[in-house]
C-alpha cells in the first residue's frame, strides 16, 4: 500500500489516508499545480502541516534557522508543529503573507516512511469528509497530539498549544 501512495504521489496526484473515521490529503509541498487547487487561511491551524521525515532536512526548506529549533524538537515529549519564517523550496500556497510555514518531523511510522520513500516534504491536511477526485487509502495513521510553537526571526518563541 505504501508503494501505491509513493506512485499516485509521483504521478502528481492528491492522495488521501483514512485512519480512525478521520480523512486527511497528502499533497507535494513543492508541485505548485497541486496547491493551487486549495484554498485555506491561517497558518496556525493545525489540521494543515508540512510534513518532514528528518528535523534535519528542515535547512532544505527554512533558510534562516534558529539553531535552538533543534534543542526544542529533541526535548519536546510531544510531536511539535514549528510554525517558521523564510520557507524555500515550499509551493506560496502553503505560505502565510508573512511567509510562514507550519512544519514537522514526521515519526508515525507509515508517514515516515511514505516521506522517506518519495523523498519530498509533504502537505498533510485533515478534511472532515473525503474529496471528490481523490483516491484514498486505508492506512494505519493515528493523529498524535502536538506542540506548536511559532518562532520569530528575532528569536522570540510563542506557545501556541501545549
């Protein structure tokens, strides 16, 4: 199955993961085409997120890093959504006006491998319903509760949940 999603992936396609009633599209980060075909508002909403397998490919998509992400993501006893300034390489779509991104290291098993595996960050967006025109797989996902920390450019961290 994790192969199936890497080859809908690949042919430019928005896949969908059903797990425990829940629906969530996993879209490329990078394929414009893709993102513009959704429409959402702020980047603190944590039902959207940039997914990562590796904290350190964060460098790969942040072009400023406060080195003290990395302390805050090794210490945190809970997943943790950074919500970071100056993203590169990520489709504007997915970007506030500010430039901001909502961006994690993906440690669920079958994600982390689908992110290993296709080898580009990926949009993970819980929806309440499935979306026509997308072919969804059952997948063992369980939604874990997360940190979400923003952090500014001057160094300033703001807790957004706990």
């Amino acid at each position: 199955m994790i192969a199936d999603i890497i080859n809908e992936l690949k042919s430019k396609k928005i896949v969908g993961i059903i797990s425990d009633d829940s629906y969530y599209t996993l879209i490329d980060a990078k394929d414009d085409s893709l993102a513009s075909k959704f429409q959402f508002g702020s980047y603190e909403d944590s039902s959207r997120e940039i997914l990562i397998d590796n904290i350190n490919k964060i460098e790969m998509y942040i072009s400023e890093i406060n080195p003290m992400v990395y302390d805050l993501v090794e210490f945190s006893e809970k997943p943790m959504l950074l919500i970071l300034p100056h993203s590169t390489l990520i489709s504007i779509t997915w970007r506030n006006a500010e430039n901001y991104i909502g961006i994690r290291a993906e440690s669920n098993q079958p994600l982390y491998r689908i992110l290993n595996q296709y080898k580009t960050p990926l949009v993970k967006i819980k929806t309440e319903e499935a979306l026509e025109e997308v072919k969804y797989f059952e997948l063992n996902y369980i939604e874990e509760e997360k940190t979400i920390i923003s952090l500014e450019p001057n160094g300033k961290i703001i807790i957004l949940q706990k």
